[in-house]
C-alpha cells in the first residue's frame, strides 16, 4: 500500500525468506528496504509486474535477495527489539537517577 507508515506483512515476508517488492514510498521503503537495499521497489503497478517477472525468471537474483531479506528481517526480530528497549531505559534511569539527591526515592520514580 502507498505511503504505509511500516509495514509488518514485509517485515513477516522477509523472515520467510521471500524477497520483497514495496512501493518506491513510505515506510517499507524507507525504512524496511533501506532505499532498495534489501528489496525492490516499484513506482508504477507495470514496474511492479517486470520486478516480479525478473525475480521469478533469475534464480540468482531470487536467492539474493531472499538471503539479505531473511537476514533484514532479523533486525525487527522481538529479541532484538526488547534488548534495544532495555539497553534505552537502563540509559534514561541512570540519567534519572543521577540527577535525584541521594535516597529521593520519589525523585527516581518520577
């Protein structure tokens, strides 16, 4: 879909191992594929139709990018995800807690 903020069905794909072809805008675009980098991208549904017949008359092509695409998709993986979210809040609470005199327990709580 045009425009589409992220796009988890491209996300789920590329985990698969499928390549993905995703409007030459929006989220998918710019942040799943990078700019073409883990994909192809289309502007035009005519575009779109040559991608596809190029990916599924060159095995070389399809197993490229099926491989960076599983790879791609590993950086939304949960577990990577939940580390991200923890590595940032352990930041921001220690930023917290330095600023609060010692012992304010309400200070770190808010």
């Amino acid at each position: 879909m045009p425009n589409e903020h992220f796009g988890i069905t491209v996300v789920e794909a590329m985990a698969s191992g499928l390549p993905v072809i995703v409007p030459s805008n929006g989220g998918p675009y710019e942040d799943i594929i990078n700019f073409g980098k883990y994909g192809l991208a289309y502007h035009s549904s005519k575009h779109a139709a040559e991608l596809i017949d190029a990916l599924l008359g060159d095995e070389k092509l399809w197993k490229y990018y099926s491989e960076i695409s599983r790879a791609r998709a590993l950086k939304y993986d949960f577990n990577m995800f939940e580390a991200k979210i923890n590595k940032l809040l352990s930041r921001y609470l220690s930023m917290s807690v330095s600023r609060c005199n010692a012992g304010d327990v309400e200070c770190v709580l808010t």
